[in-house]
C-alpha cells in the first residue's frame, strides 16, 4: 500500500474520487492533502474522510517558487509519504520540485495531451474542431502538462457541445480514470479491461 499526497487548490472532486476508490483498489492510501488555497473545498472533503490536511499559501512565499515547494516537500517527506498525485493543482512546479519527485508524482489533465496542454482546453477542444477529446492522466515532467501518459479516457465531441456540457461529461470520466491509474502506477491490482472506455495504460519499467 503506496502513501499517497494529494495536492491541490480547488473545489477536490478528483480526490474525493481518489478517496472513494482507495478502499476498493487497495493499492493507495491517501494519507495527506496539502492545498495552497485556504477555502479550498477538497480540504473540507479531506476532513470528512478523517485525511490529514495541511494549508501552505503560496502568496506567503512572494515570487520565491522553489521556497514554496520546499516548505511542501518538507510536509510530504515527514508524512512519509511515496508518490504525489497532483488533483487540480493549480500552480506550476519547478524543475526543483518535479526532479526531487521525478517519477512519483502524477497529474489528471482534461485534454487528450500531447493536444491542449494549459487551460481551458475545452474550449480550445471545440475551437479545433476535434470529435474526440478526453483526459490524461501521466507523469510530470518540468514542461507544463508533459510526461509519460499513465492513461487516457475520451468522449465523443457533439455539434452541440459548449465548453461547459464538455466538462460537466468528463469530469465523471476524469473521476473513474485517475483513481484506476493510480492503482496501477502504485503497483495495485487493477482490471482496466473491466473499464467501459477505451484506457491505455503504460507503467514504467524504465521511464523516460
Ligand atoms: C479537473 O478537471 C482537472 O482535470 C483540472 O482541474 C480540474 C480540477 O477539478 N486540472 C487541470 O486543469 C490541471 N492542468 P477538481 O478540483 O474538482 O478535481
């Protein structure tokens, strides 16, 4: 069993997915979550899970990126913890931070990446015109959403698609592909040929 912190600075839905599946996946146990935004509502949610939270304001930090993190890595390693999951963090990591975790900390991203790194990819999505769009969970590497996918879930685009309907359809999917990737990635027992959507799993024998 992997000991998992959650970072993150919003609203949690994904780590409430991460909390709810634990049980059942049995290969991760979420044992911190540290978000940077002090009415932050996952951390509310961790609370009700009986998780332990911790707050760290990165504007207490000023521009100082990397002091930030180190208070943060500081937090993670006294509460022992293996691999970072990354739920709608909301800032970008320096190289610092990415390298002291380099192959440990994951993230959940709403595009298809290598297409739409960055944000409001749904509206980008639609702008392309693409049929097909999706999530990603991967590995973080020092570019903005790059790394070695983990795994991908994709919905079908609709001519009446708007930003919004794309979200609020792959936000559940983001829900159901996040806590299965990673179970996997924690060296759990997952079935993802037992998921509805297609999924693509790669676990790192030797990451890149
Ligand atoms: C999720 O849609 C996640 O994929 C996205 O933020 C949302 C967080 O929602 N992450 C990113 O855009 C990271 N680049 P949540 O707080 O309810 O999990």
């Amino acid at each position: 069993m992997k000991k998992v912190g959650v970072l993150i600075s919003g609203r949690g839905s994904n780590l409430q997915a991460l909390i709810d599946a634990q049980a059942r996946l049995g290969a991760y146990e979420i044992a911190l979550v540290v978000s940077n935004v002090a009415d932050a509502g996952g951390l509310a949610r961790a609370e009700a899970a009986g998780i332990a939270t911790r707050m760290i304001e990165h504007r207490a930090f000023g521009k100082d990126r990397e002091r930030f993190e180190r208070a943060i890595d500081a937090i993670l390693r006294a509460a022992g913890i293996e691999i970072v999951a990354l739920a709608g963090f909301m800032r970008v990591l320096t190289p610092y931070f990415v390298n002291a975790w380099r192959d440990k900390i994951l993230n959940i991203h709403p595009s298809l990446l290598p297409a739409f790194p960055g944000r409001d990819t749904h509206a980008r999505a639609l702008e392309a015109g693409v049929k097909l769009h999706g999530c990603t969970v991967h590995l973080v590497r020092e570019a903005v959403d790059d790394g070695p996918i983990l795994g991908q879930a994709a919905i079908a685009v609709t001519p009446e698609d708007t930003p919004e309907s794309l979200a609020a359809r792959l936000l559940p999917v983001e829900h159901a592909l996040y806590p299965l990737c990673l179970a996997a990635f924690a060296g759990g027992n997952v079935q993802p040929a037992a998921f509805p959507l297609a999924l693509n799993f790669w676990v790192p024998a030797k990451p890149r």
